[in-house]
C-alpha cells in the first residue's frame, strides 16, 4: 500500500490537512487500511522534503493546507501508469507460520490449516455481504460517489484475495497427505491441483452473500 501515493491523489482534487487527508484516506478505502494523524504528516514532511507538496495556507479554522506541486502531479501520474512491483513481496504472515509450523515439534500444521481455512471463509463471507450491499446501493442510483465505487473494488479485491487463500490451504493441506504417504503410494498419487498460471488461468467464480458482515466504519455510514 502507498500511503504516499494515497495522499498525492487526495490532493489533487485541492489543498487539505493532516486530519482531512486521513478521514478521506480511510472513506475511499472502507478503513480497510486504517491511517493515524503522526503516518499522515510523517508522509506530508517527506512529500514535502522531495518537493511534491508545498504549504498552501490555512482554512478558516487555522489548520495548515497542503498542496500538490507540478512535480507531485508529474509523481502521481507515473505511479499510476506503472504496474506495482511484485519482485519483492511483502512479508506474509501465514506463510511465514506454515513454514516455521512444518516439522515444529507439537505443532499440528493440519489443525493449523483447518483453522485458518475456518476464519479465512468467515472473512470471505464478511466481505461478500457487504459488496452485496454496496452494489445494490451503487445499481441503484442512490449512490455514485466515487468514494462508494473505490470500496466496491476494495471489496472485491479482498474477496479474490480471500478466495485464493482458501485454495492454497486446501493445496498446503493436500501437499501434506501426499508427503506423509509412503514412496510407493506417493508415486502413485496425482499431484495436488496446481495455482494458476500466466498459461493456464482460472476463472474465480462470484462468490454469493451468506453470513452477517463485521461491522466497520465504512459500513456505519448512513
């Protein structure tokens, strides 16, 4: 996530301030990725430093605005006509656990799995609901803020991503039956379903609204 970025496209639609910015930030987003006031001007320091916002005044109120420079205009538009970088990953949590987990002492990786599938479907449950709900509000025209667009494709995006992690603790798991099996058996086994590929993609179905969603501060809203 580039909370950078984030920021320089809030600006472009005029000057604003610390708190401003993180209350923008989190609505266009459904705080699915929660910001504090000290990340917010921690970031406005650094723009600054690199000379893509500038000071713009202040509002009625006395709180200091900042604005978008041509060079923050020029940044902006390059970050979003570049695909983002995946040679280096962000560290994972859940596949950090599974590798240390395989051969832990006492450990059950098995249990852990079944564990994880269990909260990781409540969470693509949670998500499918509320992208029912949003979609019905935006096809029906009692909204099309932008705001409210940019959380459906949040919502959808959290969906594939939770759709995925299924998969891959259901192949983790089969992985682990076929490794446990004797060699001869093991020849003899199929190999468990590979994850798409570039060459072989596979279409990820719509998922249908089953469960009540986690309440959120996108979901408050009136």
């Amino acid at each position: 996530m580039s909370i950078r970025h984030g920021l320089l496209a809030l600006l472009e639609r005029g000057p604003r301030y610390g708190s401003q910015l993180r209350t923008e930030f989190e609505s266009r987003t459904g705080s699915t990725w929660p910001l504090n006031v000290g990340q917010v001007y921690t970031t406005l320091a650094r723009l600054e430093r690199d000379g893509l916002v500038a000071p713009g005044g202040e509002d009625a109120a006395g709180h200091t605005l900042y604005a978008i420079t041509d060079a923050g205009r020029t940044e902006l538009l390059q970050w979003y006509e570049r695909p983002v970088d995946r040679a280096n990953p962000p560290r994972d949590e859940l596949s950090i656990k599974l590798a240390m987990a395989v051969g832990a002492p006492g450990v059950d990786i098995r249990a852990v799995i079944q564990s994880q599938r269990h909260a990781t479907i409540k969470a693509m449950q949670d998500y499918t609901r509320l992208k029912a709900t949003a979609l019905a509000a935006v096809e029906s025209g009692r909204s099309h803020e932008r705001d409210d667009v940019a959380w459906l494709l949040v919502l959808e995006q959290l969906i594939f991503q939770t759709e995925a992690e299924a998969r891959w603790l259901d192949h983790c798991e089969a992985r682990l039956v076929r490794l446990s099996l004797p060699a001869d058996r093991r020849a003899a086994e199929p190999e468990p379903p590979q994850a798409a590929t570039a060459e072989t993609p596979t279409p990820t179905p719509t998922p249908t609204p089953t469960t009540r969603p986690r309440r959120t501060a996108r979901t408050r809203r009136g």
